[in-house]
C-alpha cells in the first residue's frame, strides 16, 4: 500500500479490504468490524510484499484502487492462511 496515504487511509482501505475479502472468503458472519481492519491491514502488508517479491513494483506508486485491489488478495491469503492454520489437529 502507498505509504503516502497515512494512517487514516490505510485503516479505511484495510477495513474495506478485509470486509471484501471476508465477504468473498464466506467468513463475513464470523468475523467482526475489528477483525475486517486486522485482517485487511495485515492483508495489505502481505499483498505489498506479494507484489514487490512478484512484480518487482515499487511501494510508492500505487494508487487508490490498486492498493485496495492489492490489500483484497492479500486479505484473502491471510484469510486462508488462518483457516488452514484453525484446523490443524492437536
């Protein structure tokens, strides 16, 4: 995500994010608003260092719609990566 956007903004495109992701990965119901904003900023730190090891993209010129749209794939990983590491037997 464009580090120039502030705190603010990457809350608003992580919790945007994170509601998308769980919407398209059918966790919306279980998870709260919290847990949208964590999963979608998390998201958004894991989409970012996606697309710079895969496209050698520089963190800075991103704009709004492909930081949401990076911040969306990233958000579904660490959705799945919670379900795979959730059902792992004891």
């Amino acid at each position: 995500m464009n580090p120039g956007y502030g705190i603010v903004m990457w809350l608003i495109i992580g919790a945007l994010a994170g509601w998308l992701g769980s919407k398209i990965m059918g966790t919306d119901a279980r998870q709260g608003g919290l847990a949208n904003i964590v999963v979608g900023v998390l998201g958004a730190v894991v989409g970012g260092f996606l697309s710079r090891v895969l496209f050698s993209d520089s963190h800075g010129n991103n704009g709004l719609i492909a930081s949401l749209l990076i911040a969306l794939a990233g958000s579904c990983v660490v959705i799945l990566a919670r379900r795979a590491i959730g059902r792992r037997p004891s």
